[in-house]
C-alpha cells in the first residue's frame, strides 16, 4: 500500500502587486471551464473541477483551497501519462512585464519505480505546438504560489497557457490547481524576507541537512542554514548573509543567484559552528540584497537560534528498537539511519531492528514493542520516533547521568550452541522498586531467498527524495544484495525483562549480578551477533540504562584500523578514502558492486599512520558499492554511494 509521506515546514509567504490584469480564472464555477480545452488518456476523464475533499483520495489528500482543478492518479489508478488542460487564448500585447501566477498542490512523488511529473507550457500557435516554461518540483507541504516570468512573449496576441500531469505510466498520486492569473508586474519594488534560520546537522547517509535539534554534543560542527524568501516580483540576484554568536562574526556573499517572484532559496553558510558546552546563540542576519545595502525591512530580516552543548555521560548505552518489516517500503529508512547511528556513535548507542510480519520477527519482541505505524521506534522506549530523529533523541539521552552502570559477560559453548550471559549492575543512586533485567540477542548480516526476504523500497527511482543509495534501487531489494543488520533475534526474560532478576532495594554503590543463558539456533551465525543487557524499569517499562558486547570475531575485531572514512559520499567522479592504521600494517583496499563483484582494487603494501587514498569512480555506475580496506589480520568495509 502506498502512502503520501508529509513533513511540516514553514509557509512561504508572498505578495505581488498587479497593475493590470488581462486574464484570470479561479474555478469557482464548479465545473470544467466552457473556454478551456483538454486532453487525456485516463478513464475517469482526467482535470476535474470541485471540492479539495470531492476530488482527494486515501492516499492523495488535497488540502482545501476553495474549489479548485485536480487530476487523481491514486483514485483512478489509470493512464494519466498526459493529462493535459489548457486556457483559451490570451492576449498579452498591452503588458511590458507579463507574470502568470496561480496556486499548486503537488509533491512529485514516487511509487513502485514511477515517479510523476508536472509541467506549465505555453503556446503561441492556437495549441499546434507546446513549449515548456516550468517543469514543478516539490517545494513546500500543501498549496503554494507560484509566479512564472512571461517576458519572452511580451507582444503575444495568442497566448495559451497549460498545465501537463504526467504519471510515468504507473500508479502514483496527482496535483491540483486554482487561482491562475495573467497580470502585469511591478519590477521597482523589492521586498525580501529573512524566513528560517537553523543550527543543523548534515546526516551524510541520507545525505540531508536536519534542523530542530535543542542539544548536540559538544566539540561536533553544526551547519548554520535556512530560507530567505523573495515577498516581491523583482527577482533578487544577490544578497549578503552574517551570522555572529556574540563573540566571532562571519559574512557570507551569495552572488549569481536567481530568486524569482514568490520564491524561495535554501541558504548554507560555508562556515560551521563549532559547539562549546552551555547556550550557543547565533544571530543571523540578511543584508546588500541587489547591492543595495542594508534590507528593505530590518526586522524582517534577521533570526536568531540556539542549541546547548552537552556531553555524552559515561557510562550511558543508549537503545533505539525500530519497528520495522521486509514488507515496509519507507522502512528502508530506518535501515540507512541506523547505520548512520551506529558507525557514528559505536561507543554508547545501540540500535535493534524488531522485524514484524516476516521471516526475522521474534513475536515475543514484536509484540511487546506493539508498533502500530512503521517504521516507527522508541530511544530507551521513551515517546514514539522516526527514524529521522534517532540523533535528536539519542543526544537527549546520551546527556543524562546514568543511575545505574551496567557491564556484562559473555561466553559461548560451541558443542551446545549455549551462551551464557553475566550481567553486574552497579547502582549509583538510590534504586527501590521492581527493575528487571532482559537480555537480547541481534544478529548482522542476516540474509534469505524467496519474495518474503525482499525488502521492499518506496525510495526507487527517487521520487521520494534521497535515501542512502536506496533511491538507485529498485522496488524490491534482495536481502542476498543488502543483508539485514542489527536484527532481533531473541529477548531472554520477555520485553519487560524477567521478575526478580533484580532485588527491589538497591543502595547507591551496590553491586548485583544476574546469569541468564540462551541456546543459539543453528541457523544463526554467532560470530555476528551482539548481546546487550536491558535493566527495565517495570512501572514504566522504559530502558534505565543498557550494556553492549559484540561476539564478532577475526575480520570484525578491528583494533590496527583506528579509523576509516569517505569523502564525497555520495560521489560523483571520484571519492577519497582516508584510513587511518594504529599501526604499520599492509594495505589492500578492494571496492565491490552491489553483487559482489570486483570493480578496484589496489595493494598499497605497508602503511601506517593517517593517510588519504583517491579512488576514481568516473567509470563506475551510479549505486552502491563497498569499499572493504584490509589488513594483515582485520578488514573492515564501508558503503559508497555513488550518483551521476
């Protein structure tokens, strides 16, 4: 089942002034407009005028606008691969700076590999032949404004307007359309608003630029980024940007820019901040728009953040438990933020995949963690997330003192497939009440064949945006090309943990220790498993703290490797590799496909110390690759996405 994915941001607002205006229509009437003209392939005769609720389906909700004009791809789930409208003639002679306005509703989503599309065209032939002026993307969640420059047909006597919906010959959602308007525009007036200004954090597996955090961990670079938004029709070309925290002062020139009427540019300052602990505050600030000196309204034009620098507390294992499912397309979000939270944050975050619905769910786990959306998870089971905030709730956790501290052991019995886990707690406060230790098994590199093992992926083809390479893919991925990492494999005690593994009066400085044992299933391969220690606490089953140890051994236990990085990733033409060996050390560095396959590989012989390896990728497909570098004795691999 499809499903429209929302995210709230701010409205763009926009104003213009109109000083003549020689056609408008805003579908009002209630019916297809007698003067406009269309075409379509589709079943359920294609543009149709009415109510945003009339013309919305489950899956395309169009949020109200009056009446308005609206192709439904999700509704028919027809062939809306040209669903074309378009005005009668429009004589546009009399204005010396004609602008079409009017209002859309459209996200160009993907489904199933189809991604849709929505192009503005005119013609100056009575229709015989189209030229395109717009092709539309997705800019803001629900209705917006835009205004199209028609100074290349100043003179026209026979302008025609259309819009064109093209659904790529699958079944994908739709757009709709209201306000159009032809009018001439003032040019004198510039008017420009400082919109957003955030502190936010560049999750490169994505990649995406991430805002709303209120903390981050003290001594990281957070990017300072936003939105200006130009309010008037005079199209705004350059403009200056300064930031200060109070102490040090940056300006930024933004210079060949093109920022139309009504619209929007997504700013990045080139110099990060560096957080210190305590408040940090910056004040941004909008000045020399058009070189013209300080901006039209000072007030509206400057924004302040801020965030407070925390440090992560030893001691403290944060948990997330994603729900999450082969058979779940978004879902393969969680996989590439969890990936991101574990090779950024290995020494004290620990992530658990709680599969529902396919061959890897454990009922025992999926049931207690009782997800009704997916993916969906929980950060040492406190409120519900997405994916997309593994590091804002990770961050409010890993700052927190921890009450209890918590270590384990682990053996395994090979001849009886037993592990024996040992976990001490170390109480550092006061702790009275019924706690309960669980202890859980994962497993990485989890595969299996047949339909029910692929993961399915609404991020093919790149409708819905990036998503770690998964938008290279196609609609359902084998698990034999991406393995299932950090799965759940089994909970010893139950979710809430076992009833009195813990005594109900601990005093600050006490030590208590439990022994649980679990027998491994023989098609599970322990040298990829992990254990982690849960102390629950039963009143509010949330995690008080955890403990983690990894039973990889031989390649995984990486000790000369202190460090691996790539950069650009994603790459185009090249990426550099940066490795960074504790010890001198012979060094292959091999790249694979997706399949397997060999695509590079070079032996450096013996290295040591920090050092940079270039790797041209100029013949290489867009996809994901693994670079694996390899020692002597260890050999760690990182994915590489490369785009063209």
């Amino acid at each position: 089942m499809k499903k429209l994915i929302l995210f709230c941001i701010a409205a763009t607002l926009t104003m213009y002034v109109s000083a003549q205006t020689v056609f408008s229509e805003d579908f009002e009437g209630g019916s297809f407009p007698a003067d406009w003209m269309q075409i379509s392939n589709a079943t359920d005769g294609g543009w149709k005028v009415g109510t945003a609720a009339a013309l919305s389906s489950s899956s395309f909700p169009i949020a109200e606008h009056t009446k308005i004009i609206a192709t439904n791809d999700d509704a028919c789930n027809c062939d809306k691969s040209d669903d074309f409208f378009y005005s009668p003639s429009i004589d546009v002679s009399s204005l010396a700076n004609p602008f079409l306005k009017f209002a859309v509703y459209y996200y160009e989503l993907g489904y199933d590999g189809a991604i849709e599309n929505l192009t503005v065209e005119v013609s100056t032939n009575g229709g015989t032949s189209w030229t395109v002026i717009s092709d539309l993307g997705y800019e803001v969640d629900g209705w917006r404004t835009e205004f199209i420059d028609l100074s290349a047909y100043v003179g026209e006597t026979d302008l025609m307007v259309g819009f064109r919906y093209n659904d790529d010959e699958g079944w994908v959602y739709g757009a709709a359309i209201d306000d159009v308007e032809v009018f001439e525009a003032d040019l004198t007036t510039v008017s420009v608003s400082l919109s957003s200004g955030y502190l936010g954090s560049n999750i490169e597996a994505v990649p995406q630029i991430f805002n709303g955090y209120t903390k981050y961990l003290v001594g990281k670079s957070m990017i300072i980024n936003g939105q200006i938004a130009n309010l008037a029709m005079a199209p705004i070309t350059s403009f200056d940007l300064t930031y200060t925290n109070g102490t040090d002062s940056y300006t930024q020139s933004y210079t060949g820019v093109t920022i139309g009427a009504g619209s929007t540019y997504n700013y990045i300052i080139d110099a990060p901040l560096t957080i210190i602990e305590g408040l940090n505050s910056v004040t941004i600030t909008l000045e020399n728009i058009n070189g013209g000196g300080t901006a039209d309204d000072p007030a509206d034009n400057s924004k302040s953040t801020s965030v407070t620098g925390v440090t992560a507390k030893p001691g403290r294992l944060v948990v997330a438990e994603e729900a999450t499912g082969s058979w779940c397309g978004w879902c393969v979000r969680g996989n590439v933020l969890m990936e991101y939270m574990t090779t950024n944050y290995a020494d004290n975050f620990f992530g658990i995949a709680v599969h529902n619905g396919d061959p890897m769910a454990v009922n025992t786990y999926d049931s207690g963690l009782a997800a009704s959306a997916f993916p969906n998870a929980k950060m040492d089971r406190q409120a519900w997330i997405d994916p997309l905030q593994f590091e804002t709730a990770y961050i409010d956790r890993i700052s927190l003192e921890p009450e209890v501290l918590i270590s384990q052991e682990v053996s395994y019995d090979e001849a009886t497939r037993t592990a024996t886990v040992t976990s001490l707690l170390n109480f550092q406060e006061q702790m009275d009440g019924d706690y309960r230790i669980a202890v859980v098994y994962t497993e990485d590199e989890v595969v299996g064949t047949g339909s029910s093992w692929n993961q399915s992926n609404y991020y093919s083809g790149g409708g819905s945006g990036p998503m770690g390479g998964y938008e290279l893919l196609g609609a359902s991925v084998p698990a034999t090309s991406i393995p299932y990492m950090h799965v759940a494999r089994a909970i010893v005690g139950g979710f809430n943990g076992e009833a009195g593994s813990v005594p109900e009066v601990n005093a600050a400085g006490s030590y208590h220790s439990y022994t649980s044992t679990y027998e491994v299933p023989a098609d599970y391969n322990w040298d990829n498993m992990h254990v982690v220690t849960l102390l629950v606490k039963y009143s509010t089953k949330k995690i008080v703290n955890a403990a983690n140890t990894s039973t990889f051994t031989g390649t995984n236990d990486i000790s000369n490797i202190a460090s691996v990085n790539l950069y650009p990733n994603p790459a185009d033409n090249y990426s550099l590799i940066r490795v960074n060996l504790s010890q001198p050390q012979e060094l292959t560095i091999t790249v694979t496909d997706i399949s397997g396959k060999i695509v590079a590989s070079n032996n450096y012989g013996m290295q040591t110390g920090d050092n940079v390896y270039s790797l041209n990728t100029e013949t290489l497909g867009s996809g994901i690759y693994f670079v694996n570098i390899q020692t002597n004795e260890e050999m760690i691999s990182k994915k590489l996405v490369i785009t063209k």
